[in-house]
C-alpha cells in the first residue's frame, strides 16, 4: 500500500480516468473509472481525508484495507487496490453494474425464493467474513449490490467499523440514514459482539426482502428503538411458517440465544437449494 499520509498530489494522474457519479455515500462519493493502460473499468471510491484528520482512525483504515484485499469472494466487491493523494483516499474497487438491492425492492418486494437466494448470497459473504476476524456492521439494502448476473455483492465490507467510529462528530451522524438496522444490544451500550450484530441486520434485510418494508419502524426514533429492543414485529399473512420462525431465530433479542452462521446452514428454510460457493484464497 503507497503511504497514505505522505502522498503525492495527485495519485490518480495518468493511471485512471474518472468518469461519472455512480453514487453517494454518507462518507465518500463512488465515481466510473478506466485504468488507462488496461482500459478495465472499475469503481473509484473518494474519500476525503479531512473526515478523518485528527483522529485514530487512519490506523484502523489501514488495517481493514489489508485484510479487504486479501478477501477473495463472489458475493464481496473486490478491492484493487488504494491509492492516495494529499487530500484524498481512493479505493479502486470491482465495478457492480446492476444498481442496489434498495432500489429493486423499492420496487416491490421479492418472491420468498429470490429472497432466499439473495439471502443465502449474503450469509455465504457474511460468514466467510466472520471466519476471517472482520465484521461489517453496517448491513442494509443500500450496502448491497447487485451484478448484471443479478448475483448479490456485499460493498465496502470492514469499512463500517471505522464509519461508525467517525459518525460521533455530529456531521456525518445526520447523513447516515437509518438507524431501522441496528441490534438490540448496541442500543445498550454495554458492548456486542461484531459476529451477532451482523446476523441481526441480515434478519432485518430477510424480512425487508420478503415484506417490501420494514420490521421495526416508526417516525419516531425513540419509539423505533423501543420496538427493537422488545424484539416487536409483526409478519405479514404471506410469509410461510418456516420463514416465521427461521426469521424468529435471527430477529432473537437475547445475543447469546440468536441464530449463529453455522447454524442456519442446518435450517431448513436457508438451506433449500443452497449451493456452497467455490471460492479461491
Ligand atoms: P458509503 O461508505 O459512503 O456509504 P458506499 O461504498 O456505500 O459509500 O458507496 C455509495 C454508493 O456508491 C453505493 O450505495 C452504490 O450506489 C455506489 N457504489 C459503491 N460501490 C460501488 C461499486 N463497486 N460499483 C458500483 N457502484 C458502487
Ligand atoms: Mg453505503
């Protein structure tokens, strides 16, 4: 990895073309790019190192990029590579054609088949990144793509920690969208187990993927956390029993009784049809 901090001024010069916006985050702008001598797109995240400056977080930064690059799964978008100049960090990252989960489901909501599919995606992600030490904590729609095969791609996965440690500064906590996924137990504040948060979020996006909206919610905020912490919502009528309660294991308040990833692969609602991914280190 080039040094982040003594970086030159302009890292990109000559080696990729920035083309249009594909997207804004909370916490960077995602932009079309084309390796110049390769001519391979690929997507370029910037971040703006300002966000950042004065605190600890370059460290973690450093850390979560040279475990991503190391990741090597179908249903997680590949990092290239990072490059930095004197103001900016830029992820080149795998180009995912399709748009995001969160604008299909806007769309309506999925047959239980093509949620199941969806979500045996993002378990098989989810797991093989928990095997591996790294939690995304941050899993919704909006962080899930989809390539032009309608396969399901998990985006910026191990950055969450550090956008997490960053929203405290009140500017970026505004911009962050909903809080509808988050665990009971971080609610608490008494500390969580990464692994656990993660399986709370994806039962939030199974029930959003079957039902086209979400379990817990509320204008208000604190009455929406208040019905996550009691673990209060309602299926709707066509959700099949199985679903009920595969959902009812994953959406448990307590951590410690909740569903873990290895466990789900036994259920009888995940595994039907489930084809283990072969994947290369
Ligand atoms: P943030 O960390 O700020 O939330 P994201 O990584 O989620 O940023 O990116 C913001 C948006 O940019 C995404 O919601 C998506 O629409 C788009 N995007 C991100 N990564 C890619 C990618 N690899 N290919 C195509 N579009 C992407
Ligand atoms: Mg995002």
């Amino acid at each position: 990895m080039p040094e982040i901090e003594n970086a030159p001024n302009n890292a990109l010069f000559g080696k990729y073309e920035l083309g249009k916006l594909l997207g804004c985050g909370a916490f960077a702008k995602v932009f079309h790019a084309r390796n110049v001598r390769t001519g391979q797109s690929v997507a370029i995240k910037v971040i703006n190192k300002k966000k950042i400056a004065g605190t600890s977080l370059m460290s973690n930064i450093k850390r979560e990029i040279s475990i991503m690059r190391k990741l090597n799964h179908p249903n997680i978008v590949k990092l290239y590579e990072v490059l930095a100049s004197k103001t900016k960090i830029y992820f080149v990252l795998e180009l995912i054609k399709g748009g995001e989960l969160f604008a299909k489901i806007a769309k309506g909501r999925f047959t239980e088949d093509l949620s199941r599919k969806y979500f045996q995606q993002l378990i098989s992600a989810v797991g093989f990144c928990h095997s591996r030490g790294i939690f995304h904590r941050d899993l919704k729609p909006e962080n899930l793509l989809l390539d032009e095969n309608g396969n399901l791609k998990i985006s910026d996965f191990g950055l969450s920690a550090v956008k997490e440690q960053i929203r405290p500064d009140g500017l970026l906590h505004t911009l962050c969208g909903t809080p509808a996924y988050v665990a009971p137990e971080i609610l608490t504040k008494r500390g969580y187990d990464g692994a656990m948060v993660d399986v709370w979020s994806c039962g939030v996006v199974l029930y959003v993927l079957n039902a086209g909206y979400l379990p817990f919610n509320d204008p208000n905020l604190m009455a929406m956390y208040k019905k996550i912490y009691k673990g209060e919502y309602r299926c709707p009528k066509w959700f099949s029993s199985d679903l009920r309660r595969f959902l009812s294991r994953l959406l448990d308040t307590n951590p410690e009784k909740r569903i873990t990833i290895d466990e789900m692969m036994r259920d009888p609602w995940f595994k039907k049809g489930y084809k283990e991914v072969n994947f290369y280190e």
